[in-house]
C-alpha cells in the first residue's frame, strides 16, 4: 500500500521485510508529472496559437516584440 502512495505522490520508502530483504523506493510522483506534463502541453498549445494569429495578422514576431518593448518602456516611465 506505501508503494502504492509513493508512486502517486511522490516520496522515498525504505522498507526491511524478512521476507523480501531490504527494499527501495523513490518516486517524483505520478500525480506530479502528469501535471507537468499538462502544463507543458498548454504551453505548447499557447505558442502554436499565438504564433498562427500572429502569421494569420502578418505580424512579424521581431515586430511584436518591439512593439511590447515601446509600450513597456512608455508605461515605466509614466510611473
């Protein structure tokens, strides 16, 4: 059952049955990479998008990001 949590949670166990001999476990945890994995995922999907709109605006992503660089350099020295 430990082997079990460990797995989804992620942790180390140690255990010495005398049945088994002594026995190591450590996991990151399921939980955790699926929920990298989701994340990763949506990046991706974030920047497919973001990319596609910027192509489908013929908007140069060098042009953007100058464009986000005048406004940020305005908006800091209004403040």
């Amino acid at each position: 059952m430990a082997t079990i949590i460990v797995a989804l949670i992620g942790a180390e166990f140690e255990s010495n049955f005398k049945l088994f001999g002594s026995f190591k476990f450590k996991s990151d945890g399921l939980i955790q990479k699926i929920n990298n994995f989701l994340d990763k995922n949506k990046d991706r999907e974030l920047k497919e998008n973001l990319s596609k709109k910027l192509t489908e605006m013929e908007i140069n992503p060098e042009e953007l990001a100058n464009i986000l660089k005048q406004i940020n350099g305005n908006s800091d020295k209004e403040n």
